[in-house]
C-alpha cells in the first residue's frame, strides 16, 4: 500500500567528487578540528555548505563575464540530479540508481554532458520496478550546473508506473531566480485510503489489501520559483501545481463505501507561496543548523481548480552536536487546511522539502503511507545521529553511520466541525513508532538509509536515499 519506492543494492558507482568550497564571499570561520569536522572536510578551516544553499548564494552571477568560482569547480557528475540535489517538494521518486551505462557523464562536446542510467528497484508493497533515467547537463563554470533535463521511466510489477521530465535552470535569464519545473504521468493501483480522521481503524486481519486502496492516474505540472533574499539563508519561493487525478474505486473498499469528496477526481491546482531559513552546514548529513519554512498555499476556480481549498505549513527543524560525536535531529511540522480538498491531496504539505503524511517514509515511518488522512495534520521526529567509521572504496571516501529515532503525531479530520474546535477524539490520542537505521554517507553528495520502524500496527522497512530531514 506504500508506493515509496525501496531500491535493491548499489552495483556500481564511480562518482569521483571532494569536499564543497564555499560560495564567493562566505565569510571565514573558526577553526574547527573536531573528528566530525574532519569526517566530510580534510581541511577543518573551510565551512561545508549544502549545494542547494550554495547555489542561493549571492555570489552566483550568471551575467558575469568571468567564471564566479576562480578554481575548477566541483563536478557532481554521476548520480541524478533529483539524488544529488533535489528540487523543492516536486514529488521526484526516491531510486536508487544500481548500475551506470558509463559510470560518468558522456560529453557532447563544449559544455554539455548526457548521463544515462538504468533503475532497478523493489518494494514491498508494489513488487520490483525497472525503468531507466536519462540526465542532460550544460555547464558553464556553475556547480554543479547550470541547467538540468531530467527524463525518466519507471514502472512496478504491482502497477506503480512514473514517468517524468524535470528541468532545473539556475541563475534563469540572467537572474538570481532558480526555475524548477516537471511533468508527470503517474499510476498507482494500490494507493492508500483507510478512511478520514485519528481514528481510522486499521486493516484487518486476512482482508484483501483492496479494502484499503484504490486506483489513481494523476497527469501533472509543477513549477517552482525561488529566489534569495536578504542576509544569508533567507529564502523566498513560489509553486504552482496542476494535477488531473483519475480515481478508480474497488468493489467494497472503504473509499468506494464512503464516497469522499474527491472520489470524481478532477483538476486541483494550488498555488503556494513561502518563506524559507536554512543555515544547516550541509543537506547531505547535517550537524548543524535550522532549516524553518513558513508557507500558504491554496486553489480555487480562479487557479484551474476544480477543488476550492487554502492551507498553511509551518515546519521547524533543527540540528545540535552532542558529546561523543553525537547529532540530535528533530523536526516538527504542522499543517492545516481548510475543507474543500480531495481526499486524496490530504497527506500532502506546503513545506520545500517533502513531508507527506502520515505515514509512510516522509513522516511516521512505523506506518503505511497515508495511513491517517485529515485537514489537521501534527507530527514530530527525533532523531540520534553518529558516523560509527570511514573507510575508502574505489579512492572514493565512504562513511558508516546509524540512526534511532522515535516520532510520533495525529491528524484533525477538521478544524472546526459544527462549530467545535478540533474535536476528533481525545487530544492524547497520538501515533507513534520507533526505530533505527544504517546510514552509507558518500562524501558530501549521496547518502544511502535504511530504515526499520516498529508501531502497534507492526514493523515497516524502507530504503531509499537522502535522510528523511
């Protein structure tokens, strides 16, 4: 019933890379010789910046007549550029890619590269997928460049098909603006539904999983605009998403019992705009730092919607060394919406990075994805983080690490219901999990997780990339 995508083992990957320099005009910093200092940068003087910052940095000039950066810059060629530095919240599949037709970009000639993969992937719930991934690149002296096309192709054994292009242009016309957009076709056969509201009850026992779910195609276009603003770390952005979902009900399942809105499916096209602060020393493996964002989105005829709706984010997270090389990680998230949506937008956020819920990967990992639906949605993690060792491979430095977290939320299936203010049974009425996890960290540009939770409703596993926050 989750459709988070699980990928098998890493057979090959030869990206060569280094530690990140910081952007033009990052101001100098102590010195910081401390062993976790040392894990990602040899030379403990330098500040480790995240590239997603980096690229927001003031410094970034696409008009310039000379190259920003006066050293030869960093390639982060060899994984996608959705792994590597992945846009705002565009809902890009997290595969892994295990084996590389090159092992490196193929120059075209001049600035530009193309890099194709083949994807092998499996999961629990939607069987094992096969697909492939073709990345263009132009570069011109911006890390780690300065445009980017994604096309990819992917499809599972228990009907999960995804099928994208992504463009990502940094410093677009001459701008500081980065421009994201994506099209996308996706079908889900299973997809999750066990009703609106905290108090959902659960699958039962020896019950077909099609009580559960049903069938959506949702063709879609999402842009995303953001820009920098003020002192270092401020961010403001804008989005656009337009979806046509296509709902299919099973005979007997609780969607096609309770009919919810949203069962015709339709158009649903919210705009979102927010505001961001990051001053996390890197999005790879953190140990430092927040990363807030604050956003209002909504949808009405007037956006080409055929769901009138308005809702707001605020997400908190942030980052603390602990003695013996020790990082305590937590995040916070609430999220409210007024009535209107579709049922099956419900899980969605109006955070940058994407926090779906609750349950699945992206929120309460003990849980399967959307496993409680509501306009009210409350949860938190904490996580303990420590790098166990290193070691090379392929002259490439690699870093073990693991990972226990404990999470816990609850949902509102409304705000106000008859004039009550949530009311959706006992405020103490929360979900948690427990868990932990290896962590394969590949210098400052990949991070492999794995991930076992345990809940009342038993134990749930995902791999995938890129730590959850």
């Amino acid at each position: 019933m989750s459709i988070a995508t699980l990928p098998v083992v890493l057979l090959s990957l030869t990206l060569r890379t280094g530690p990140l320099r910081p952007p033009v005009g990052t101001p100098p910093v102590e010195d910081d010789t401390s062993d976790q200092m040392r894990l990602f940068d040899p030379d403990a003087t330098k500040p480790r910046r995240s590239i997603q910052r980096w690229l927001e940095q003031p410094g970034l000039d696409a008009s310039a007549s000379t190259p920003v950066h006066p050293q030869p810059p960093v390639k982060l060629l060899g994984l996608p550029a959705h792994l590597r530095n992945p846009g705002p919240n565009l809902q890009v599949p997290r595969q892994l890619v295990v084996a590389s037709l090159s092992g490196s970009a193929l120059k075209l000639g001049g600035s530009y590269s193309i890099l194709p993969f083949p994807l092998i992937a499996s999961d629990s719930d939607n069987g094992t997928g096969f697909g492939a991934i073709v990345e263009f690149f132009y570069e011109d002296g911006t890390d780690p460049y300065r445009f980017s096309a994604v096309v990819n192709g992917y499809e599972t054994t228990l009907g999960v098909a995804d099928d994208f292009i992504d463009i990502d242009w940094l410093n677009a016309l001459g701008t500081r603006f980065r421009l994201q957009a994506e099209i996308r076709v996706r079908n889900e056969n299973n997809a999750s539904y066990f009703g609106i509201g905290n108090r959902s009850p659960p699958l039962p026992a020896a019950t077909a999983d099609t009580l559960v779910t049903y069938g959506k195609a949702d063709p879609a276009l999402h842009v995303v605009l953001r820009h920098p603003i003020g002192s270092r770390g401020w961010l403001l952005y804008a989005s656009y998403l337009y979806e046509h979902a296509f709902i299919r009900t099973y005979p007997g399942s609780v969607a096609a019992t309770q009919l919810p809105n949203g069962v015709q499916g339709g158009n649903n096209a919210p705009l979102t705009v927010g505001v961001a602060y990051d001053t996390r020393d890197s999005e790879i493996w953190t140990t430092q730092g927040s990363f807030n964002e604050l956003s209002l989105r909504g949808a009405a005829l007037v956006t080409g919607s055929r769901y009138t709706w308005a809702g707001g984010t605020l997400a908190v997270r942030h980052f603390w060394r602990l003695p013996f090389e020790l990082v305590l990680a937590e995040q916070l998230i609430a999220d409210v919406m007024s009535t209107g949506n579709a049922f099956y937008d419900l899980n969605a956020t109006g955070a940058l990075q994407e926090t779906n819920g609750l349950g699945g990967e992206n929120s309460l990992r003990g849980f399967v994805k959307d496993r409680f639906l509501g306009d009210v949605k409350l949860f938190g993690n904490l996580e303990l983080r420590r790098i166990l060792f290193s070691f090379d491979l392929l002259g490439n430095p690699w870093h073990f690490g693991l990972v226990t977290f404990f999470e816990a939320g609850r949902v509102y299936d409304h705000l106000i219901d008859n004039g009550a203010f949530l009311t959706d049974g006992p405020p103490l009425l929360i979900h948690w999990d427990a868990g932990l996890g290896p962590r394969l960290v590949f210098g400052q540009s990949f991070l492999l997780r794995v991930d076992v939770a345990m809940s009342v409703e038993g134990p749930r596993y995902y791999l995938t990339a890129r730590n959850m926050f």
